[in-house]
C-alpha cells in the first residue's frame, strides 16, 4: 500500500522543503557522542575503579540501570506496536510499526553496547551461547540469550525495508556496476522469501520480548535481604512486563513527535490520539498489580515513612502512572500534540525512573562504604551512547523509507537521494 | 516445593540444575568466636596460601585494625572484626568471616556462564575464565562477601574464599586457616559432625554460648557455621531465613521453561490470533500477503 502511496508522489511537484541532516541540534549531538567516546575508550583502557564509582558494596550501577534495564524497557515498542499492528492487525497503526521496529533495532544495539563497558571481561560476553556454559538457573542467562536472538530477530524484520530502499534502484559505482542486475535478482528473492517468512520472526520477536522483559525483573529477586520493601516482590517479573508493555506506546508517540517535529513533518495526531487510548488501560493494569502487590506484602507503610527511597517511589508513581493514566484519559488532551508529547514523556520518565528504582535506590548492600552516585564519565558515557543512538537514528530514518507519511518522505528525499527514480513508477506488487 | 522438583527433574537445560550437596560428604568449619584469640594468623596463612598482597608478616599482628570494621576484598579472603557483647559492652570478641560456602549459594545460582561452581562436598569455586565479569555474583550473594577487581582493566576477577580447595579436596588437608589456628576457635570436618560437636558445646557450657549455631539453618545452610557469646544480631551475619536464596529465582526460570512450553504456547497462540485475524479483514484491504514490513 504504501509503495503506491510513494509512487503518486513522484508525479506531483515537491511542496516540502528538504531537510538537511545537519541542524545546530544535531551538532550538539555529535560532541556529546564525541565525549561519550572518549569516556567509553577511557573505560576501556583505565578499568571500572577509575572510570565509575562501583565498589564491592555497589557492584552495578548508572550502566546497568539506564543503558541496559532502561535501554530494554524503552525498547518495548518494537514488541508492542508488531503485536497490536501486525499480529492484532489493527492497520491504522502501521504506520508505527517502522519507527517502533527501528527504536527497538537500534535500542537493543546500544543495550549492547552499554553491557560492554560494563562487563569486566567484555571480550567473554559472547560465551552464554557456547552449550558448555550455559546455565539453566540464572535469570540473567535468560535475559542475555533472548537479547542475542531478539537482536538478530530485530535485524531481519529491518531488512525488508532496506531491500525496499534499494530494489529497482541498484546503482553501484565504476566497476562494480556490473553486479547491479546480479544485487538485483538478490534483492528480488530476498523480497520475495522476507515477504513469506517475516510473520514467523514477528511473532517470536514478541515471545522473546516477553520473556527477556520480564526475567530482566527476576534478578533482583535473588538479593532478597538487599532490597527495599517497596520494590523488593516474588511478581517482579510481572512487574516488569506490565510496564514494558506500558510503556511501548507512549515511547511510540514519545518518539513519532520529536521526530517529525525534528523533520518538520506534520504529527500523525490522529494515529497518536487513537493509540493513546490503550495507555491509560495497560498503565491501570500496572498500577493495579502493584498496589494489590503493596498491600498483600504489607509494604504499605513503607510508603509513609519518609525516606528517600518513598520519595522515588511516590514519584514513580504520581508521575509516571498516575499522572499519564488521568492525562491520557481525557480525550481533549489526547487530541493535542502538546498533552500527547508530556504524558508520553511522563510514562517513559516513570518507567526509566522504575528500573532505576529497582536496580539502585531499591538495592541497599549490607555493608556500604559510601552511597553510591554515577561518576561524571558514567552519565557522559550513558550521554553519548543515547546521542549516537539519536544520530543514528536520523541517519537511517533519512535513508531508508522508515518514515511511510508522504510529507515525511519528501522531507528526508529518500526517493529523490541522487538516485534515478527507475523502477519505482513500476505498479506496486 | 515447585522448586526443588524442577530443580531436581532438571529443566531443558539439563545438567544445570543446582548441585545437590552430599550431605554425608560434605565438609564444613565450625567457627566458635568464644575460643578466637583475635589472633589474625589466619588471615596471614590465607594471604600466604592464596598469593594475595604482598605484605610484610608483621602487618597481620596489628591489632589496631579492629578499631573499624573491615570486608573480605581481592587483597584480603577472610578478615578478623571486633564486635561487643551485646549485654556487656565492654566485653568485646572477635569473629572471622569469608565465604561461607552455602549449600544452595546464590552466586552460582546467579552466574551466567557457570563460573561459580559448588562442589557436592562443600567448596564453592571461581573459573576465571568462564567470567565475563558481569558482578551479578556480588548482587546475589546474601552476605555480600565476593569481591571484584575493579581496577584491573584487562582480566578483572572475582575474589572469594574457595574454601582451600586443593587443599582439603585434591590432598585431603584441611584450610589453611584452620591450619594455623592455635586455639580450637576453627574446626574443619564433616559438616554433620560439627554440628553435633556445636551441639555438644553449647549444652556442656549453656552460659558460654547465644543458643544458636549460625549457618545450620540459614538460607538451606552453610558450610561454615558460628558460634556465639551473644546474639548475631549485633555482628556482621545478617539475619535469614532457612529458605534457600536461589529457590524462587529458580522455580520462576524452570516454570517459564518447563520444557519450552510456555513460550512455544504462546507462540502458537499469537500466531493463531495472527493468521485468525488477518483472514477476517485481509481480504479486503491486505490483499498482498505481506504483513507490516511490507
């Protein structure tokens, strides 16, 4: 369908000025990718002791709390918008699935990247995947064998669109030209068993999505003398994926607002509005298991006793539950981009806010030394990782046809990329 | 016990399940802070032993290290603290700790690679080279007792008492701590044994002795065990309960993978509601096979 829709447009005159992917915002961008480099490397030379403030008492810290548990959470969007859109086939809402699918491609790439500098021993981190390793009983396990399969799932599902970007317009410079029929042919099969097969990996995206999800929960409920009452439960793991799958959406509108705002493309306000209504249902089931969960547990007065760690715990859920759920259910705020963009940005907040709950302010070591707080090279690296992340993101959004609203194809040029436009009149398949 | 019997039948993943301890075989060490010098000689023989720090004999003798409160690191397996009575503050004993070896530890439980092991007889020991140095080991342990290599950028490792493996295992010696202890604070020996002997101790001398041996029961117990003047609630053993720490992580892992069915059911399911779907409203507006991608 959409091809059709992208073929009328090379007929008609172009209305919508190019954007050019260097603007002062990219910029800033490129530097604090650029620090965030240099910390990574300096990580990599210096060690953990000189680069973070982890101890003995704090083993896990910034690192494993945003980039990785976050990085997951916020990844969930991939998983959330495939189920709705392709295995619900809710059609309206494929116009997300591409952006959702290239957030949660390049979000688990960076997951990846941020374990790294954390692992100790990163050259190892390929050894879960040999059988003699592999052990049953570890949560983590878990967690690291569906990342590893969900990200080369990712992948797959991503090619049909670079296929897309390149059918019927190979063009490989001097000599090599002479392989374009070949590459061709290639893409042409590719399309062809990629079309047949992809349901296959959409479904097993959303079943690795989640088991990972929630077993990232479960490792916390091994240290039960070491947790916070408020977050310390058996359902952790449900926890987890309730609000992975919260979340899911409103990162969707999170991410479709800056980004065509970014691109200077009207927002798909009426795509935004109607996926918002499922928000405040899943965050009211969220928020509903866990107040039964407080209350089961006895961990109400918890809530009561003033302590720093209650303070995180009502903002979390003011903020990040509550606020959204009242927000969203309004349908006047759900029809203004405005409302949209804060209660998106309130449930990613509280959910970011929620892992680092449970993975810092929740663990509390027996014996600390010192409380622990990131060092600067920690936040800048978790800076840098999430700009390159951004670049990145712009850089395939204004090269492959992620982006499927004809304004925004005419903004990015990606029909027009200095390429002949051949084989795109051709009737759509 | 959902846990014990999907532990015990063992998940896809066969030969992972937790190593049962051999509770004839297994060896364990009494610790009777009431007979502890203080001497810290055996912090000496574990850093002799071990190839630790570098450091002159004479800097085990300083008493003067029992002014604060210290924790096993990389440098340092076992270390001696100082603790008050808690009814007689001015009478003070003092009390080793280092791993404790538990029957069911949380660390291996924990480890992704395997790396942590527990031997049926007691041990529970590190493979560097499995490692890929992701510490969820230090989360896990309940007494917070591995430590980690933070500042080696290389070939970063974690640090902890192995119990004297070699040594009590491959030639039939006893931990060089155990070893070197002149008085009769540590007994090494059949774990079964020593609670008897534990037992023994504390009826022969009720007023010598809190009534509690500390590790018999604790998180599904350990193999190293106290003895104390007085409550543990005033040193560094924290309380717990007899439940093993790993069961319920393990019983969720095992429920979720019971022989893959959980996920391949759901699988089946979403691909059912997929297929069921796509023929009630694809005829007319997805008539190109394609799904989303497309």
């Amino acid at each position: 369908m959409e091809s059709k829709a992208m073929t009328t447009i090379i007929h008609q005159h172009h209305e919508y000025e190019r954007v050019r992917y260097f603007t002062r915002g990219t910029v800033v961008l490129v530097v604090l990718a650029a620090a965030g480099a240099v910390g990574y490397v300096y990580r990599l030379l210096f060690g953990l002791e000189a680069a973070t403030n982890l101890d003995n008492q704090y083993a896990w810290g910034l690192w494993i709390a945003v980039d990785v548990a976050s990085g997951v959470a916020l990844a969930a969007g991939g998983f959330t918008t495939a189920a709705l859109a392709d295995i619900f086939h809710k059609e309206e809402y494929h116009v997300f699935v591409r952006p959702a699918l290239l957030t949660a491609m390049l979000g688990y790439t960076f997951v990846v990247v941020g374990l790294l500098a954390d692992l100790g021993r990163y050259y190892n981190v390929w050894h879960p995947m040999l059988p003699t390793m592999w052990q049953g009983n570890s949560a983590l396990f878990e967690v690291g064998m569906c990342v590893m399969i969900y990200l080369t799932v990712l992948y797959i599902e991503f090619l049909p669109i670079v296929v897309e970007r390149f059918k019927g317009q190979v063009n490989l410079p001097g000599i090599l030209s002479y392989a374009n029929s070949l590459v061709e042919s290639w893409l042409t099969v590719a399309a062809r068993y990629l079309g047949r097969f992809i349901s296959l990996f959409i479904v097993a995206g959303v079943v690795l999505s989640c088991l990972h999800q929630s077993s990232l929960g479960t490792l916390m409920v091994i240290a039960p003398n070491k947790m916070h009452p408020l977050w310390y439960t058996n359902v952790l793991p449900v926890l987890f994926l309730l609000s992975a799958i919260a979340v899911g959406f409103p990162m969707v509108i999170f991410e479709s607002i800056l980004t065509n705002r970014s691109l200077k493309c009207k927002p798909e306000t009426g795509a935004l509005s109607s996926i918002a209504v499922y928000v405040p249902i899943l965050l009211g089931v969220y928020l509903g298991v866990k107040v039964v969960d407080l209350t089961i547990r006895d961990a109400i007065p918890y809530l009561f006793d003033g302590s720093a760690a209650s303070v995180s715990y009502w903002i979390e859920i003011l903020a990040g539950v509550v606020a959204p759920i009242l927000l969203l259910s309004n349908p006047r705020i759900r029809r203004s981009v405005t409302g949209l963009f804060i209660a998106a940005a309130l449930v990613v907040g509280g959910v970011v806010l929620n892992r680092i709950n449970v993975f810092l302010v929740a663990y509390q070591p027996l014996y600390p030394i010192r409380p622990y707080f990131p060092s600067f090279l920690e936040i800048m690296v978790t800076i840098g990782l999430i700009s390159t992340l951004v670049l990145i993101f712009r850089w395939i959004v204004m090269t492959f046809p992620v982006l499927t609203t004809e304004e925004c194809i005419e903004r990015v040029g990606i029909m027009n990329n200095r390429r002949q436009p051949a084989g795109r009149t051709e009737p759509a398949p | 016990m959902a846990g014990t019997a999907s532990v015990a039948t063992g998940s896809v993943l066969a030969d992972d399940h937790q190593t049962e301890i051999d509770r004839k075989a297994a060896f364990g060490v009494l610790v009777d802070t009431t007979l502890c010098l203080g001497c810290r000689k055996c912090e000496l023989a574990c850093n002799q032993v071990n190839h630790l720090s570098e450091r002159p004999p004479t800097d085990f003798e300083d008493q003067s290290v029992f002014e604060r409160h210290r924790r096993p690191d990389p440098d340092a397996y076992t270390v001696v603290n100082s603790f008050k009575v808690a009814d007689d503050p001015d009478r003070r004993y003092t009390m080793k700790v280092q791993c404790m070896h538990c029957n069911y530890p949380a660390c291996v439980s924990a480890c992704i690679v395997g790396a942590l092991r527990k031997d049926p007889r007691g041990p529970v020991t590190y493979d560097p080279s499995k490692c890929i140095g992701c510490r969820y080991c230090l989360i896990a342990c309940p007494f917070q007792v591995p430590s980690y290599e933070f500042d080696d950028p290389v070939k970063p490792r974690v640090r902890k008492c192995d119990f004297c493996f070699t040594r009590i295992i491959e030639e039939g010696g006893v931990p060089a701590c155990v070893a070197v202890c002149p008085s009769e604070a540590l007994r090494f020996g059949s774990r079964e044994q020593l609670i008897e002997t534990a037992y023994t101790r504390m009826a022969d001398a009720p007023e010598r002795y809190s009534c509690h041996l500390y590790g018999e029961h604790e998180i599904g117990g350990t193999s190293w065990m106290y003895l104390a003047p007085t409550d543990f609630a005033n040193t560094e053993l924290p309380e717990l309960g007899t439940e093993p720490i790993p069961r319920l992580t393990e019983s969720i892992q095992h429920g979720i993978f019971k022989s893959f069915i959980p996920p391949l059911l759901l699988y089946g399911l979403l691909g059912l509601i997929m297929h069921s779907l796509r023929k009630e409203n694809g005829k007319q507006s997805d008539d190109n096979d394609n799904t989303s991608t497309s």
